[in-house]
C-alpha cells in the first residue's frame, strides 16, 4: 500500500487482494445526497471502526516479556489506548514498573510484536460496513484518521476489509501533532478539500471531541469505544451513536 500525492493509491496493495469497498454509486444507502448536512468524515480506527484490543494485549504482553515484566490486562489497554503507542507504551511502563529508560527498548520490542499480529486479534465492530457504505452513498468523501501509526493502520484496514473506502489514511506520525490537537483534523480536511465546518469526525473517545471542536468539526461519538473508561456522552460530542449505520441518518435534514 502507499500514498501517491497524499491520495491512499489502492492499485498499490499486495498482488492478490482484491480492491476493497465499492465505488461512491454503490453504497445503495437511503440518504441522498441533498439532505445530508456534510461533504465529507474523517473516521477514526481503534474502538470506532475495530475493536483492537485483543492486538493491543499481545504486542504488550510478548513487549514485556521480552524485558522480564508483568502483563497488563484488557481494562487497562482499553483505558490508556488512543493517544498514540508512544503515549501507551509510557503508560504500561509506569503501569508495571518499568524503568523510564526502558522506554527505547520497549518501543523496538512492541513494534516488531505489534507488526507480527496486526490485525489476527481484532475485529470489525456491527454496522461498521453498513454506516461506511451509507456514508459513501449520501456522497461524503473519507479519510481514515487515527493515532495508530499510519504502516499499521493501513495495513490492519487493508486486512479487515475496509481500505477500499476511503481515499486517504492518516496516522500517529503523517503531522507534526496528533490528535487531541486540532492539526491532524486541517490537514485531512485540507486533503480532502473540504472545510471543517461541513466535514463530521466520527470517533469514540474525547481525544476525537476536543481535536474537532478546535479544529471546527461537528464531531460524533459510537458507544461502544474506549474513552479512557468514561461514558461517550461524557466526552461532549454532538451525538452519540450505538452503531456507525445510524450516522447518516442522524445528521440528514
């Protein structure tokens, strides 16, 4: 996979794999275009499109073998995940009691795990197909924005099906600043060339709310992520959603 231009070129993906996802006429959605309130989403990946965590618990736990540490479990993934793996592997450091300056070594051990199981232990939530092939066919253009390091994050939604719908990934490291800063929330919509008012983030977890309204996004929550262990209506999102299949119709006229 690689990106030409900015654009996710999808004729680049390994010989074999099909293109994924349909074309924008194909969506076969209800919602027509003229009564949809945007021109374009950004989508967020872990705990908004895959449920990653099972991913998550094992690159961490063979990282921590590797330097003679204790496992975390799942509550604590679910509660530290979101703000980039620099920021997770610090967390699960100080979680365990490691050493700050194991730092370095445990960032080489969990890249080389996280690379080897990316996507065998995860999966794709209900009504993610659904809502992406709803929002495809109501015309908005997408783009994939996530804190996940952008290699990995192309390839897990390359394997779980779900490249093919969007024109473009952003990752962890494609700006200078991840989310909850606003950056990352222009420079997509500046890719996809639309302006932030008329553009919705579509994430669950604060960091996804706090990054669209200083960027000047409408932004909507799924239930069913990790924010940090508090409940999505706490994060102050215009809506909360139980699927990503019942977007569309929420921000329809």
């Amino acid at each position: 996979m690689s990106e030409t231009g900015g654009r996710w070129d999808e004729r680049a993906a390994a010989p074999g794999r099909p293109k994924q996802g349909p074309t924008l006429s194909e969506g076969g959605s209800p919602y027509p275009a003229s009564r949809v309130l945007y021109d374009a989403a950004l989508v967020d990946l872990d705990g908004t499109l895959v449920d990653t965590v099972g991913d998550f618990e094992v690159a961490l736990a063979r990282m921590l073998a590797d330097l003679g540490l204790p496992a975390v479990g799942r509550p604590f993934i679910e509660r530290t995940v979101g703000r980039g793996s620099e920021h997770l592997i610090r967390e699960t450091l100080a979680a365990v009691g490691g050493a700050p300056a194991l730092y370095e070594p445990a960032w080489a051990h969990y890249q080389r795990h996280y690379e080897g199981i990316n996507g065998h232990h995860s999966a794709v939530y209900p009504g993610v197909l659904e809502g992406l092939a709803q929002l495809r066919s109501a015309g908005l253009r997408l783009a994939c924005l996530t804190n996940k390091p952008a290699a990995f994050a192309r390839d897990l939604l390359q394997r779980k099906g779900l490249s093919g719908w969007f024109e473009h990934c952003f990752g962890g490291d494609s700006f200078e600043r991840k989310k909850p800063d606003p950056l990352p929330l222009r420079k997509a919509c500046e890719a996809l060339g639309s302006v932030p008012g008329r553009t919705l983030m579509i994430g669950d977890s604060r960091n996804d709310v706090q990054a669209a309204r200083g960027a000047g996004c409408p932004v909507v929550l799924v239930r069913y992520g990790y924010n940090h262990g508090e409940p999505a209506e706490s994060a102050g999102a215009d809506r909360v959603v139980d699927r990503l299949d019942e977007i569309v119709q929420s921000v329809s006229a």
